[in-house]
C-alpha cells in the first residue's frame, strides 16, 4: 500500500526528524521517498520583495529579485542534497523535486501522487512559536484528500499506536490507514472512543473490531468520557502513545468547513504524532 512517501523539506528544525521518520518507514515499508522543497512564490513575487527592491535601487544594475530567486534556488538545493545523501546511506531509493509556488497548494498537489505525506509540527518558524500548529502543516491537512503524518520535534521508533474512533466517515478513513499501517509495521493498535455514553460506545467499538479483526493487527478498545476534543490528547499523553491516527473531522456538523475539534486540539498539544486522513 505504502509505496511512495512525500517528503516536505523547508530547511528547518523539523527537517531532521522527518528524515529520520520517513528513512524508518520507507526501510519498513520498502518504499520509495520522493522529496520535495517548495519556493514560495508569495515570498519571491509578493510586495514586499518589491518594496525591498525599490528601497535598494540606488545600488547601480542590482537585479534583486533575481538574485533572491538565485539565492532561494541554491538553499533549495543544499536541502535536497542533504536528503539524498540521508537517502543514499540508508540505502532507500529516492527522488528529488524543487517546485515553485503557493506552499500549501504545491505540497497538496504533490501529496495526491503520494501515499503518506510527512510534514513538521512546525517549519522554520518553530523557536518562535512552539505551541501551535504551523501555517502550512494546518492548510495542508485542511485541504489534502491524501493521509498526513504530522511529525513532531521527537523522534523515536514507533511502538505505541492510537486510533480515535468515533465512527464517522473520516475516522473510518483514518481505521483503514491504521489497520494497513500497523499491519505492515507490525505493530499493536489501540482503539478509543470518547462518549458518556457507555452503551454507545461499545456499539461504535464493537464495529471497529469487525473491520480489525481481518488484519493481523494486535488491537484492544478502550472506553474513556470527557470531552472528545481534549480526552483523545490527554488519553494519548496518559498512556504514551507515540502516534495519533485522526479522521479530519468528526460528528460535529458545525465544524464541517473547518479543520475537527479533537484534530486541532491534538495537533496543537504535541508530544505524539499525528497522522490525519478524511
């Protein structure tokens, strides 16, 4: 299933950890890394740059935007050259791609030819914000049809697994990437559903294990109240799940046309990754 793996390269803090988590996961998995850098448009063509250039004009002949084009082309390619000797040394076959344009939309674009797209918590902004989700890791994962694997500023090989599952259309989404993921990785899955009432949720968990039961996964269902968007974050904690698996959404139609509630809440909290599918 897992045969090709996005990449996204900023030259941030974040860099390494998601070389390391996806040179673990294309050994794994044998698949392919495809990875990609993206020149922000907005930022060479914006009017700022123009504002920028004017004010340097009295420098005779300086062509600036061309020479920050050239500038932001070779930064571009030290990154891709640092992810194809990581490539390299692990063996895992690899391809390389500089695109130019509106960040969000190229790496969109890029994740539908993908089938796992790895993207940091936070890109090259982290130090000054650590508690939220970055711009473009959030408008990604508002806007890709494709699973996302948000990965976070720690890395370790995965052992733990969570699914929070509440039996919408996006959770079950998310339930078979965890199945075929956890069954390829041979790992333990755990399954939860967040609900006051118990009944309920041994009906919503009794059907997850009807899907699970046709993989050789190891799972077991868990049961927890509180409120959803804060309980799923605070379980992951409690228990040390290393990695979320989150539908985008959720029952809650007032949030249809924004991201769920229990997605951004555990997006924002950190600590665990989170891979995001709808």
């Amino acid at each position: 299933m897992y045969k090709k793996i996005l990449f996204c390269l900023d030259g941030g803090p974040a860099d390494t950890h998601i070389l390391t988590m996806g040179i673990n996961l294309c050994k794994q998995l044998k698949a392919k890394a495809h990875g990609l850098t993206v020149q922000d448009i907005l930022t060479l063509e914006g009017p700022l740059m123009y504002d920028i250039s004017g004010a340097l004009a009295f420098i005779p002949q300086m062509n600036f935007l061309e020479e920050t084009r050239k500038t932001l082309e070779e930064r571009s390619k030290n990154i891709l050259s640092g992810f194809g000797s990581a490539c390299k040394a692990e063996g895992v076959p690899y391809e390389e791609e500089i695109a130019e344009g509106i960040v969000y939309k190229v790496i969109c674009e890029k994740a539908e030819l993908n089938d796992l797209t790895l993207i940091g918590r936070q890109g090259l902004h982290y130090q000054f914000d650590k508690e939220f989700l970055g711009s473009t890791a959030d408008r990604v994962i508002r806007n890709t049809q494709s699973p996302v694997l948000v990965v976070t500023h720690e890395v370790n090989p995965l052992k733990n697994p969570l699914l929070a599952y509440d039996s919408s259309h996006q959770a079950k989404k998310a339930m078979a990437t965890a199945a075929h993921l956890c069954s390829e990785l041979k790992l333990p899955l755990t399954v939860l559903h967040v609900g006051s009432d118990k009944e309920k949720s041994e009906a919503v968990l009794a059907e997850a294990k009807d899907y699970l039961d046709s993989y050789k996964v190891i799972t077991k269902y868990e049961h927890s109240e509180g409120r959803p968007h804060e309980e799923v974050a605070q379980y992951a904690k409690r228990h040390q799940h290393d990695l979320l698996f989150l539908g985008a959404r959720g029952h809650r139609g007032i949030l249809d046309f924004i991201l769920g509630s229990t997605t951004q809440y555990a997006l924002w909290s950190g600590g665990f990754h989170v891979l995001v599918d709808r």
